[in-house]
C-alpha cells in the first residue's frame, strides 16, 4: 500500500457517516459548554459557528 493509498483511504473514512457523527457530536459538545458558560448570551452566535465548523467538516 502506497502513501497515495493510504491518503484516499483517510479521505473515505473522513467522509463517512460515522465520521460525520463524530464531527456532529464534537460540534454541539462544544456549543453547549460554551453557552453553558456563557448563560445562553450567545447561543446565536455559538450556532452560526457551529453550522460553520460542520460545513467545513462535514460531508452533508
């Protein structure tokens, strides 16, 4: 196996389902600890974020 193989077999598995509920769960994890802190007083913004990071991560 290849360097090159092994690249296209990391971008499979990153673009799995399983990897995009990962991302999923890492990214609400964080948006709630972070509203948790912060007492809800930016949850429009926490949001926004989050559906940025799960854009750049994510495969849906």
């Amino acid at each position: 196996m290849s360097i090159g193989d092994l690249g296209d077999k990391a971008k499979d598995l990153a673009g799995s389902e399983k990897a995009e509920g990962i991302s999923d769960s890492g990214i609400e994890k964080a948006k709630d600890a972070a509203s948790e802190k912060t007492g809800g007083k930016f949850d429009e913004q926490l949001d926004k974020g989050g559906d940025a990071a799960d854009q750049r991560l994510g495969n849906e």
